[in-house]
C-alpha cells in the first residue's frame, strides 16, 4: 500500500501543484508555516535532549569523579581490620576499589576569621584509586601528603583569605572528657594546596593524612569507614548494602544517590517531560500540514478533476498529496536535525559569546558543580526525534489526501 503511494508521477504531480503559480497564497503561506514548525520544534528538542545528556556526562565523569560512590562506616569500634575488609570486598565483582577515610567535624581559623570543615583523613596513594580529587588541587601534591600538612577546599580557603604556604588551626571537639563542657583541641596545619572542583564541596571539604586524622580523632589505630568505587554507578546502592552485610561487623552504609540521587532523577524528570513536549510540538507542527492539504485540495478541485477524466486514479490523486504533505514534513525534518546538531555541537561556544555581550554567567560554579551548561550530541536522539516526526507528518497527510481522492469530477466541471 505505501509502496503504491510513492509513484513517480505522483511526485511529479505533486511538485507542479506545490510551485504552481496559481497556487492560493494562503495555501503556500500555511504550507511554510508547517515546514518551519516542523524544523524549530525539532531544533529544539534535540537541543534540550543533548543539553540533559551533557549533564549526564558532568554527574559521571565529573561529579562522581570525586564524591564516593558508596561508604561503609563502622558504628561502633573502629575498623581494625580494614586491610582485610578492603581486600574481601576488592575481591567482588562489582567493586572496583577500596579506601580508607576517617571523617572529622570541627572547624579551621586563621587570624579572626573560622569555618565550619569536615577534615578528611585519606591514604593519599588508595585514595586517588577512587577519587579523582588530585585533579583539582592547585599545586597538586596529592601523593607528599605528609605530617600536619592541610588540602583546603577553595570556599574554605577564599572565606579565610589562605593560599599555599599559610598556617591554620584545625580545632576539633576534646572528647577527653565527655560529660563537661570543654574547649576544643587545636592543631596547626600548612596549607599545602587548594581543592577546586566548584559547587558546595568547596566550601565544606579539607583533606590530611589518615594518620594525622587518628591523632586529631583519638584513635590508636583502624580507621572509622571505607570508601567504595563501584562498577556501576546507577547500582551503587545495590552493591554497598550486598558489601556491608557482608562484614563482620555493624556498619552504616550510605551511597552518592542519598545525597546527590536528585540530580540524577531530576535529569530523567526533564528527558521524560522533552519527550512529551517534542510529541505535542511536532503534533501541532503537522497539524498545519493537515490544514494546508486541506485547503491544497480545496483550491486543486477543477486540477483534479481535469485529472481524473484523463484517467488518473484516486490512488494516484491521493499519492500526489501524500507526496506534498511528505516532501513538507522532510524538508522541516532536515532543516531542523541540522539545525539542532550544529547548536548542540556548539552551543558552549554560543553560550560564552551570550556570557561576554551579557556579562553574566549561566551557571555560577560556587554553586553547581560545573560552570557552563554542557551539550552532547547523541546521533541516536537525532534519529529518534527525526523519526517521530516524519512518521507524524506522514501519518497527518492521510485524510486530506483521501478526501482528494474522492473528488467527483462531474460535480467539479459543471456536471451537476
């Protein structure tokens, strides 16, 4: 049936009725109108599409780059044996790799200005196996991590005016004796580097060594949890709650969809709503083909009839305005695949132009934790969206074009 549509002379007919200078204005004008339609709704989804995949590739390669994938923490005594529970959960198949940390809520000074900081005792040489933090140290010396030196988030570091060579104090609670009210303990620190990577880690992160982390905790050794790097992301959870029932031991498990899970699922929110949008976009853009066919048939009536007294068939007739209602669809469909893959292929470029003219910036990194609104062009979303809407404006020329097909030409040549 649809073989039968697509005939030569069809389309021949149906490009003479489209250039025909005879051809009502308002016809041509809804005709374009569709075509145009057709092209910015297209642009636009696969923009927006390409934009969410941005984001997708900034939360995994950038984002979960540096925050841990999943912890395991000990509730009660610290974790003595923790080189044995890192090489048993090394040895899962979906753990990629295991360090040690221990957590300290306290607070850094330097002169009269204090903030709040959670102190981070690593063993830089494990810890980069699972965090990509060295890539954003300024200088980097992640792995001369030594003695009562400090890696300062940049928040922290701006607030109190520090930079690399500077001494602060670390005070932490003194746990010495529990029951009274007592005043902090306090250490001094070099700044060895500063850490950033943008958005509220900054202002809230500071890393030391892991055995200056036991002195400032109290602990005569083992270390308080183990970080996890997963095989999959998307199953962190799955695989840190299958890691933790499997030591000995009560822990807290605890995974980067608990605290950052809602970027994530906002992501998804937005690409299901796109979806959606480029359904009703497209539809109300074929639409118009419809009304365009409509009044094409209406001011073609006598053009068909002189047809089928020639002997042309109402296959035929219907063919030539499928075929019209076709080459409008593809020409919105090229017009706007290409239109939205250049803009997504360069719209950070677009965007820093918008940024300089307007003196502003689209994404503040001390808030999120990237700076410029990512694009990724995906060829399958190309596909997608171009397909849905030819099959949209395909499906849209069928009534039109079987309404022209029932022409009578007695009734349109004066017969009646």
């Amino acid at each position: 049936m649809a073989a039968k549509l697509f005939r030569p002379i069809a389309l021949l007919t149906a490009l003479r009725f489209m250039s025909g200078r005879r051809s009502s204005r308002m016809v041509s004008f809804i005709s374009s109108s569709s075509t145009v339609g057709i092209a910015v709704g297209i642009t636009a989804i696969i923009l927006v599409l390409s934009v969410m995949n941005g984001f997708e590739r900034a939360l995994s390669e950038r984002l979960l780059a540096v925050i841990p994938h999943a912890e395991v923490v000990s509730l009660t005594e610290p974790m003595t044996n923790w080189q044995g529970f890192s090489a048993q959960l090394e040895a899962r198949d979906d753990i990629e790799a295991v360090a040690p940390f221990i957590n300290i809520n306290g607070m850094v000074s330097h002169g009269e200005q204090m903030r709040a900081v959670q102190v981070k005792g690593i063993d830089p040489s494990l810890q980069s196996k699972v965090s990509a933090y060295a890539d954003y140290l300024y200088p980097n010396v992640s792995q001369s991590l030594t003695g009562r030196e400090i890696i300062l988030g940049g928040g922290i570091a701006d607030a109190l005016n520090v930079e690399a060579g500077d001494t602060i104090n670390v005070l932490v609670p003194n746990e010495s004796q529990p029951n009274r009210l007592s005043a902090p303990k306090s250490y001094p620190f070099e700044v060895v580097s500063i850490f950033r990577f943008g958005g509220q880690i900054d202002g809230l992160t500071a890393y030391i060594h892991i055995d200056e982390a036991r002195v400032l905790a109290n602990l005569d050794f083992g270390v308080k949890g183990l970080e996890l790097k997963v095989q999959d992301i998307f199953t962190a959870n799955k695989a840190a709650y299958s890691a933790g029932a499997s030591l000995p031991m009560y822990v807290y498990v605890s995974d980067w969809m608990r605290a950052n899970g809602h970027v994530y699922h906002d992501i998804q929110m937005v690409r299901g709503i796109v979806y959606l949008v480029m359904v009703l976009v497209i539809g109300v853009a074929c639409f118009n083909i419809v009304s365009s066919l409509v009044m094409a048939v209406q001011d073609k009536r006598s053009e068909i009839a002189i047809l089928l007294t020639m002997g042309a068939s109402g296959r035929m007739i219907m063919s030539t305005f499928v075929w019209q209602g076709v080459l409008t669809g593809v020409i919105g469909v090229a017009f706007g695949a290409a239109g939205g893959a250049l803009l997504s292929v360069y719209l950070g470029d677009i965007l820093h132009g918008v940024e300089s003219v307007i003196g502003q910036t689209m994404l503040s990194g001390d808030i999120y934790f990237i700076d410029q609104i990512p694009s990724e062009l995906h060829l399958q979303d190309v596909l997608t969206v171009s397909v849905v809407a030819w099959v949209t404006a395909f499906t849209s020329t069928l009534y039109p074009a079987w309404r022209a097909s029932r022409i009578l030409p007695a009734n349109e040549l004066g017969g009646h």
